[in-house]
C-alpha cells in the first residue's frame, strides 16, 4: 500500500493480512478489518478506504481492543441496521467465540492518530 502506516507496518516487517468483508461506514468510505501476525500474536485493526477505484486506504485504527489478545483472531464486521455501532466478531484460542461492539465515536477516535485528510 501507499498508504504510509501500512507501509510502516509492512517495512517492519509485520505479516499484514486483509478480510474479505467490508461495509459501507457512516463517512461514506468502506470498513473492514485487518490483522498482523509476528511470532504467533494477532493484532487487530480496522482500516478505511474509499468507495471508489482505486480504492486507497486513507486510515488505519490503533489496535482494536479485543479481549483475549494477541490470541484472537478476527472473523466477521457489521454494521447493524439503523444503528451507530460496529460489531466485530472474533475467536480466541480456537476455543471461545466473543463480539466487540463500538459505537461509531469510539471506533472514530481509534482512527484520529493517522487519517489522510479523509
């Protein structure tokens, strides 16, 4: 990517891995989630990017707060209808099934340290 964090990330050396869901957030980009795995440890984050081609990533989360890390592994995202919150859901240690839910003003200020003017 060009997008400098997750060009940071990648230089150092980090295994960068995407999902394959995304969803239409509230600021018009689209949302979904990626991980990173060094030495056996998962680390969440969410990512944006716009809604149109190229489709360039223009922020990245600090690390999602997932219980259980670095051992969980995220697996799906949703944004339920009507609603100002984002479900992530995710294992831990192949044995646990859990959901973190945000409000779009929590996962917003996850995003605050590196937007690209979006």
């Amino acid at each position: 990517s060009s997008f400098q964090p997750v060009a940071s990330m990648a230089a150092s050396g980090a295994r960068i891995h995407g999902s394959g869901a995304a969803v239409t957030y509230h600021d018009g980009n689209y949302l979904a989630l990626m991980h990173t795995l060094e030495q056996g440890e998962y680390r969440t984050f969410a990512y944006k990017f716009e809604s149109f081609p190229p489709f360039a990533i223009v922020a990245v989360s600090q690390q999602l707060p997932l219980q259980g890390a670095p051992h969980a592994f995220p697996s799906g995202l949703a944004i339920p209808p009507s609603a100002d919150k984002v479900v992530v859901s995710y294992g831990v240690r192949d044995a646990e099934a859990r959901v973190l839910v945000m409000s779009f003003d929590f996962l917003d200020a996850l995003f605050s340290w590196c937007e690209d003017g979006s």
